[in-house]
C-alpha cells in the first residue's frame, strides 16, 4: 500500500474513532436526560392525580377522569392508583383493564419508587401516604416527543459521521498528495540521474523540513560519488599516461640508435639508458599493483601480530641496502614497559612498504638525504613521526598530496610517480591508523602515523 493511502487510512480511521465515541457520548447522555426527565414528569403527573384524587374532598374518579380528560395529557397516559389493601380504586382509563400484579405493587411499597419499561413505555410506581393510609400510585405513558427527538438526533449523528468521514477521506488524500509531493519529485530527480551526469543535484526545497534533509543527503551522497568517480577517471588516464612515456622514450632511444652503425660503447650507453626507464616502468608497475593490493577488502588481507621496533629496523635496513647514502636515524620517545604494547595487527608487507614510501621521501626530497624518526607509545598505541629538512611542499599543494599521480611542482626535478603518498595512507587505514602531513616550503616537512595498538 502506498504511503499516501496508508497515511489517509490511518487519519480517517483514528478520526472514525474519535468521532463515534463522541457521538455514542452525545447518544448515551441524551437517552439517559429523557428517561430522567420523562420519569419526573410522570412523578408529577402520579403526585397530581393523588393528590386531587385524595386530599380534596369534593373530587371523586369520575370527576378526575372528566379533568383529566380536558388537561395536556401524556401520550398513552394511564394512571393508577391502589388502596392499602391493594385494591384499585382508580383507573384514569376506564375502557383499559390492564392490572398491575402484585409483586410490582408489594415492590413498590417496599422501595417507595420503582421505575421499569414494557414496550417503550415508561411505568412509574410511588407510594402516597395520605395520614395512616399508603397508597400506591403507578402512572405510565409514552414519551412521543422524547422518543422522537432522540430519533432524530440519532438521525443527524449518523449523518455526521459519514459526511465528516467522507470529507476527512478525500481532503486526507488530497493533504497527502500534497505534503508527499516533494518526495514524488526527489524520486524523479534521483531516478533522472546516472553515471553520465553524476554533476547534477536534487533540489533542496527550502533546506528544513525531513524532505528537504533527506535531497540534502543525496546530494552530499551524490558529491561524494562524483569525486570518487572522478578520482578513478583521473587514476585511468593517469595511469596510461605514466606507462606512455618511458615506452615513447624508449622506443624513441631504439629508432634513432637504428639510425645508423653505431661503437660497442654508444650501444651500451644506449642499453643502458632503455635499462634505467625499464626499472621506472617497473617501479610503477609495482606501486600500481601494491595500490590495488591495498585497495582490497580488509578481510581479504592477512594479518599477523606484529612489532612495529622489528619492522622499523628491519625497514631501515633494507633501504639502506638499497641506498646507502640515506641517513635515516631513529629515536624511542619513550619505551612501554609491556612489550605487548609494542604490537600491532597488521600485514608485514603493506606496513613495510608504507614506512619505507614515507622514509624515501623524506630523503630524496632533501638535500642532506636524512631523516629523523621518532617514535612513541601511548595507552592507545603508537605514534611514528618522520621529519626532513628538505624542499617542503607549499600550502597551496599540500591538501592534494594523497591523491594518486599528485605531484607537487618542486618535486618534478626527483624520480616519483606519486603513489607513494596515496598507497601509504590506504595502507595506514587499513590498519585503522592515521596520517597527518605538515609542511613549511623550503625548511621541513614532517608526516605522522598513527597505530592503534593490539587490544
Ligand atoms: P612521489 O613518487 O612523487 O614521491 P608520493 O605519493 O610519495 O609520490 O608523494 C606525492 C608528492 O608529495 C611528492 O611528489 C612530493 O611533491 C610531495 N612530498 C611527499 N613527501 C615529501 C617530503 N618529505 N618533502 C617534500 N615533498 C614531499
């Protein structure tokens, strides 16, 4: 059922409700009001006839029946009245001899009053105590104007309520439609968008209400897309172009060494050359294929307890293998006492190739090819800072950094491919961790790493 009928049904049922206990309410008090009023008034009726009857002397039943005959009477009035020994000694209608039994009359004087219905009409016993004697008086009658007046209301409440449940109905439907016509015109926006125009947005009504939150989302949702669609665009072409390149230079090196005859030692210069622009190929072959490594569910990776003084070491070693003229000297901040603290859960070989993106930085980037790391523990785990005091990276640059192939302009003049920086902050997340860079162009950059320790 569609939200517009389920929100209409619920309204008019919920006023349904309302509307018939109210006017059962207005039914039920007003019966009871007729029957109250109805009973007093054949009270009163009982209490003249007695009294005529009883206490003036000079009216008998036959006169009280002519009176009775010329006053307003009840509809259906009958009037009886009997002695103390249970005799009846007035009948207001002759032709009728409905008789009373005696159970009701014995009841009568035993509660004084006694009320009761018998086909609509009202019957009323009291008693009438005249000096020593009692008698009974029992007055019955219709209430024809009562009866009818109730009908009729009766009537107008029934009426009511079907005119109020049907306009409460449609002008619910109508709301409906209405209040949900915002979301009808979300739907179509959103429906309308695909990834050929991820740039378009849902328009934000008037940026308050729950509807207006709810395009406002979207569009956040929809930036956020947009980005990362962008990003991967971006990661393609660059991708492509960064092979290009050294495949044009090196099949440019071929044609013109083809050109003509050339020494052993031009060869080799040649071989050589192709051999350096191989070894890059390779290089990005490589930082692609660990980019996509890191990019892979985190229950896809292996994890092992690790020690993160092990992995620096070990770290700096291989680097320097590699590199010997880098400097890289490393100091403990401070040392746990609980050599448990000094683990982390994490896969070797990301955790390595992100510390040695970060330490190759810092030392190609400047000019003394040294850098300083320290590291220090806390409850929560541990803190890995690596500072240089190389060529920086400007304020303008240093947002776009982490993004895949960004390459700040001081840095063209080093090799790099700029994955580096993209890889290490993937990998760190991985891990749970995080990077934070900081830097003053021409004087020092520094990049800190966080790890959350094994719990
Ligand atoms: P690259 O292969 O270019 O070094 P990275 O992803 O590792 O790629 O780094 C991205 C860019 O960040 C670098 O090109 C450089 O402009 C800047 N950068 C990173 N580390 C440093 C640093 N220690 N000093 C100065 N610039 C840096």
């Amino acid at each position: 059922m569609k939200i517009r009928n389920k929100l209409t049904l619920l309204f008019a049922l919920i006023v349904s409700g309302l509307l018939i206990a109210f006017s059962l309410s207005v039914y039920i008090l007003s019966a009871n009001f007729r029957t109250d009023q109805f009973y007093s008034r054949l009270k009163d009726r009982a209490i003249t006839t007695a009294r005529l009857l009883l206490a003036v002397k000079e009216v008998d039943s036959g006169l009280l029946r002519i009176i009775d005959r010329n006053s307003l009477l009840l509809s259906q009035e009958h009037i009886l009245i009997y002695n103390n020994d249970n005799e009846l000694i007035y009948n207001s209608l002759e032709e009728d001899t409905t008789n009373i039994s005696l159970n009701i009359i014995n009841k009568v004087r035993l509660n004084n009053e006694l009320r009761y219905d018998i086909n609509d009409k009202e019957i009323l016993g009291i008693q009438f105590h005249k000096e020593t004697k009692h008698f009974v008086v029992i007055a019955s009658a219709y209430d024809m104007y009562g009866r009818s007046k109730l009908q009729f209301l009766k009537l107008i409440l029934i009426i009511g309520f079907i005119l109020s449940i049907t306009i409460i109905v449609f002008s619910g439907l109508i709301y409906s439609a209405q209040a949900l016509k915002p979301i009808s015109k979300v739907i179509y926006q959103v429906d309308a968008i695909s990834a050929t125009n991820l740039n378009s947005r849902v328009e934000e009504g008037n940026r308050k209400d729950e509807i207006a939150l709810l395009a406002i989302t979207f569009n956040k949702m929809l930036s956020r897309l947009e980005s990362s669609f962008n990003l991967q665009k971006n990661f393609v072409a660059n991708a492509s172009h960064e092979l290009r390149t050294p495949l044009t230079v090196i099949k440019g090196q071929i044609e013109v060494a083809l050109l003509k005859n050339r020494t052993q030692i031009e060869y080799e210069e040649i071989l050589n050359s192709i051999h350096d622009d191989i070894d890059n190929m390779n290089s990005l072959a490589n930082g692609l294929l660990e980019l996509a490594h890191a990019s892979k569910d985190v229950s896809e990776i292996t994890k092992n307890e690790l020690r993160i003084d092990d992995i620096i070491w070990t770290v700096q070693t291989e680097m320097q293998k590699k590199k010997s003229y880098y400097k890289i000297l490393i100091e403990f901040d401070n040392f746990p006492d609980n050599e448990n603290d000094l683990l982390i859960f994490g896969n070797e070989h990301l955790i390595k190739s992100a510390l040695s993106n970060i330490i190759d930085n810092s030392c190609k980037y400047s000019s003394d090819n040294t850098v300083n790391i320290k590291i220090s523990f806390n409850k929560d785990g541990f803190l890995l800072e690596f500072s240089d005091k190389g060529i920086g990276i400007s304020d303008s640059e240093i947002n776009q950094i982490f993004e895949p192939f960004y390459r700040a302009s001081n840095a063209k003049s080093q090799k790099g491919h700029g994955l580096g920086l993209s890889l290490t902050k993937k990998i760190v997340e991985l891990h749970n961790g995080k990077i934070l860079i900081s830097s003053k162009i021409n004087q020092e950059t520094k990049v800190v790493i966080f790890f959350p320790k094994l719990i």
